[in-house]
C-alpha cells in the first residue's frame, strides 16, 4: 500500500522535531499567571490549541504593553505543532503590543515556516485565531475596550448557525474567514477552515458552503431551465448561466452547460473535477484515484493510496466521487469501480 507523506519544509519538520523533544528555546508549555489565553478548535475536531502569553506591562497605559514571552498547548500533527511555534517566535521576536499582533495573518506563519501543504493551511489559521482570542483575554483584563479602537471581536460566531455539524463551524465565523483569505471555492474553504472536510453533506446543502460562497462573492445566475438540468447537484457547476447571443447558452465562465458539450469537453470537465476537487479531498486522507476510462456517461475509476485497499473503497467511489461528479459535471454520471 503506498502511502502519501505530506512535503513539509526542512524549517517546519525541524520546528516540530525540537518542539517534542524540549529544546531549549521553544515554546511548548504553559505560563503561568498569562496575561492573556486564547483557545481555539477542538480534540474531536484532531485539531486543538491553547495559547498564552504574557506582557512587559506599561505603567499607565495598557495599549503600551509588550508581548515578552508566549507559549502554546497544542493537539494536533507536524504542522500544527510547527505554526504555535512559529507563531510564539514572531511574536517574541517582532516586540508585539497586543493590538499590533492582531495584524499577525496566518500567511505570515505560512511564511516563517517557508510554506505549508495546501491541505494543512488551517494549522496556521488556528494560530491567528487562539491569538486573537488571548489578545481579547488581555484587553477584558487590562480594561481596554476594543471597540473604541474599532475592532470587532466576533462575539456573536459562537451561536451563529452552524453550516458545518461535523466540527461545529458556524456561518458567521466561516462568512468572515472566507472575506480573509479571499476563500473562493470548497476545497479552498476546507484547507483553510476544515469546514465541509469531513461527511461533506454541508457542501451543496441549502445554506451550505456553496451557498454561502455565491453569497459572500456576489454569484447570481439566472433560473436554470427546468427538466434540463434536472435536481440541484446537476446545476451546481453550471448554474450561472446566460444567453450567448447566438441561441445557445453558456455556462460560468463561458464554458457552455451538460447538455451542448461534445464528448471531448465532456470528458476534460470530469478530468477537471476529478484534479481540482475529488483528488486533494482524498489525498488528505494518504489516498487517490485513476480514471481508467470514460465511456458516454460512465467513469471508470480505481482508487489508490490509502484508499486503494480500504474495505469502504466502493462506498467512497459512491458517495464522494460519484456525487461530486454528479454535482460538478452532470446529474447522469456514474462511478464504476475497477
């Protein structure tokens, strides 16, 4: 069974390596009495951090303190272990009053660890969100209003509506993530957040991650013509449709719908959707896929990696690539495993 390893950086194998085994000057551990803590994510979730840090404190004015010195508890892999590290040693290093350090991104961790896989961004977005949260543990401490300063903390992502049940994501927090990081698709929404990364259901549910993204970016297509496209996971890619000016239609993008391209097109979006969604999704997990061949609407594929020999290699076949298919390329697409 070949298993895919993730490419981290020689700076962020190094980091994790020396974070483990205590060496003198990392940062795993606790402070005691902080000045401000922060948590963030969940031990179900596979990804959770506590962060704290402490403050040279200003005599007489609270917006004066320094970050001296900070330390994490993190549960988690190699790159979440290595971005709380990379995390404290900017701080530490860069002399961060607590409001200048909101400005920290997860880019600038991402950065400092000379880059993160794709799938393991949001390692570094737990960062900058446990550091955010400490710094507003600091500010209710030292009395210093943040609003006055017009920064928004974000009570109200807590009890907003959940859109991803599996690691309890909420739809102001993930509307907000994806304003930051410019998130414009799923897999762009689950690398960064995990949103949609585990059972996927919350992906084209009304009020999903589809939905939300078309929302927050302004997406607006017209009505798609009824007993063409047929359900909603037939239209999902080719929603957004309008005149050509010459009787046909095209779809977003210009790329024409299911039912106007030829074989060749047809083939080149599964191929599409098959390298830009359905293989980054299963590759998080050590696996992937072969296509072995396409006849009028059948895909014939093999799985491998990872999945190659798991014993529900046929029920992910069904329910993960079959349906991303059906609702990126076209409702009449069926898996065939081989």
């Amino acid at each position: 069974m070949k298993i895919v390893a993730w490419e981290y950086s020689e700076k962020t194998k190094q980091l994790f390596l020396d974070a483990i085994h205590g060496k003198p000057g990392t940062h795993l551990g606790e402070i005691e009495n902080p000045d401000g803590v922060g948590e963030y994510g969940s031990i179900i979730c596979g990804d959770a951090m506590r962060f704290m840090f402490r403050c040279d404190k200003h005599p007489s004015d609270p917006l004066q303190d320094v970050i001296v010195e900070a330390k994490y508890l993190t549960f988690g892999c190699t790159s979440a272990i290595a971005a709380s590290e990379a995390l404290c040693a900017i701080l530490e290093g860069g002399r961060y009053t607590p409001i200048k350090a909101l400005e920290i991104r997860n880019s600038d961790i991402v950065r400092y660890l000379e880059g993160l896989p794709v799938q393991k961004i949001h390692c570094s977005v737990m960062g900058t969100e446990a550091l955010q949260a400490a710094v507003f543990d600091w500010a209710r401490k030292r009395g210093v209003d943040l609003r006055l300063l017009g920064i928004d903390i974000h009570p109200e992502e807590e009890h907003g509506r959940v859109i991803c049940k599996c690691f309890s994501i909420t739809e102001p927090y993930l509307r907000r993530k994806i304003r930051e990081l410019n998130l414009r698709t799923i897999p762009e929404v689950i690398n960064a957040t995990k949103a949609g990364g585990a059972c996927m259901t919350c992906h084209y549910a009304p009020g999903g991650i589809q939905d939300l993204l078309d929302e927050v970016w302004g997406r607006k297509g017209l009505p798609v013509m009824a007993g063409v496209l047929g359900s909603r996971g037939a239209a999902a890619n080719a929603a957004q449709v309008r005149p050509a000016g010459d009787g046909h239609w095209l779809g977003e993008g210009g790329e024409a719908p299911p039912w106007q391209i030829s074989p060749y097109q047809f083939v080149k979006k599964i191929e599409k959707a098959v390298e830009e969604y359905v293989r980054p999704l299963l590759q998080q997990d050590g696996g992937d896929i072969e296509i072995v061949d396409i006849k009028n609407n059948l895909v014939y594929c093999r799985l491998a990696g990872a999945c190659g020999g798991c014993q529900g290699a046929a029920q992910t076949l069904k329910l993960m690539v079959e349906r991303t298919l059906k609702d990126l390329v076209d409702e009449r697409i069926r898996v065939i495993q081989v």
